[in-house]
C-alpha cells in the first residue's frame, strides 16, 4: 500500500515560503526571515524543525559547503494540490466542485481569473494530467 504523505505544520510551511522566496537559504537566515528578534531559541527550532521537514521530505541539505544550504523539494502548487485533494477527501466525499464554487462566490472573480478557469475546465483531462506532471518535477 502507499504511503500517505505527511502533512506539514504551519510553522513548517512559513519555513517552505522563505525557501520559496529565496531558493536556497541557510539556517540563519531563514530563522531571521521568521523571527524578527532572532536568538539562539528561534534559531534552535528552526534548526530542529529542518530536520524534521528534512525527513519528511519537505526540504533538501545540501552539506557540501561548511554553512548547510536549504531548499524546498516540494513546490508549492504540489503542496497546494495535496492539501486540496485532503480537504475535498474529508469535506466533499473527494470532489473539488464544492470547493471551486464557494471559493468563487467567496470573492469576486477577474476577468482574467474567470478566463483562465474556463480555460482550465474546458482542456481536455490528459492536458491537465500533464501539466500537473511537469509543474510537480520543478
């Protein structure tokens, strides 16, 4: 059976989208990107939670220089797929449609939202299965 993966916290995702930012960042920096007082308290967490987001997956080491690079190993639009597959699972009996429609009656639509949405349902399934395939690679 496959394995689920695990979610991530939301002290882990702030962590995820200063790696977004930046791209590669090392300890310090990202726990002063999170912490405006930085300390050896919020630098400890945001080390050990490394670790953890490490071990999940979430974020690579790269070790080869003396100062560890972090990275995320996970995009964005991949984590955001995972979480909306959850709640639909949970919420929705797995369909997204409950979910697309109060998200767009939630807030007025753009034009230009609108069109892509309708881009969006009007390709064909294989296009989509594609382009989440690539967008899931980067």
């Amino acid at each position: 059976m496959a394995r689920t993966p695990q979610d991530i916290t939301e002290a882990e995702l702030a962590i995820l989208q200063v790696l977004w930012e930046q791209g590669k960042a090392p300890i310090r920096q990202i726990a002063d990107a999170i912490h405006p007082k930085p300390g050896t308290i919020q630098y400890a967490t945001v080390q050990k939670q490394l670790e953890r987001m490490e071990a999940k997956g979430f974020v690579r080491r790269d070790r080869s220089l003396f100062v560890h690079q972090f990275s995320p190993a996970v995009n964005r639009d991949e984590l955001i797929g995972r979480r909306l597959r959850a709640v639909a699972d949970k919420l929705c009996g797995g369909s997204l449609a409950p979910i697309l429609s109060h998200l767009a009656r939630a807030r007025k639509l753009t034009d230009a939202e609108r069109r892509a949405l309708r881009e969006l349902i009007d390709e064909p399934a294989s296009a989509g299965k594609q382009r989440s395939q690539k967008g899931s690679k980067e």
